[in-house]
C-alpha cells in the first residue's frame, strides 16, 4: 500500500505551505484523484488519520474528488470514459484512442479556518 508513502508527502507539503504562507490551522485539504491513477482513494481515506495524527493537520478534513478517465475516439473525435467502455468508443467501436483526463493527483485546495 503506497498510500500512506503519498499521504505522508501530502501532508508535509501542506504543513511547508501553511508555513510559508502563516496559516496556523487547516480545515479542509481537498484532493483529486483520477480514476485510471494508480491510487486508490479508499485507501487514501484510510491511511489519512493516522497520518495526521500529532501534526498540525491533526483535525482537518480530507475530500476527495473522482476525475474520470476520459479520453477521445480517434475515429469519430467522441469523448467517452474508458472505464465505462471497456476501452473502445461506444459510438464507432473503434479502440484507437487519446487520453484526455483520469490519471492525475493533484491537492486541489487547501481550506484555512
């Protein structure tokens, strides 16, 4: 489980960032994980408050947003979710396809109180 590698590196992040901008106390870090990343948000949840535990981010919240793995039919220009689809355009059927979205991780805010 890498998880709680990245959910370490987060929370370090966040800590040098309130730092360096003097936010003493963190409500909410919001983060976005793409569907076809090889990140798993569940276990991310789980990790999350032992990995706060005793730091400065002890009682903040976590949410996490789904990106979905979108990508675009080479054939036809549909876009389509490569999950949903089993990887092929559900218009034209045709596999040869370009990625537009689902394998990010990104912190996408920080809420101060």
């Amino acid at each position: 489980m890498h998880e709680l590698g990245i959910v370490i590196e987060i929370i370090k992040t966040v800590e040098n960032f309130a730092k360096k901008n003097n936010i003493t106390k963190i409500d909410t870090i919001v983060l976005q994980i793409g569907e076809l990343s090889t990140i798993i948000p569940r276990y991310v949840e789980v990790c999350y408050p032992v990995a706060v535990d005793k730091t400065m981010m002890e009682d903040t919240k976590l949410k996490i947003e789904i990106i979905p793995g979108n990508a675009i039919c080479k054939s036809c220009n549909k876009v389509f979710n490569l999950i949903k689809n089993n990887g092929k355009c559900p218009d034209c059927g045709e596999a040869p396809w370009e990625l537009l979205s689902g394998k990010e991780f990104l912190i996408k805010e920080i809420i101060a109180c």
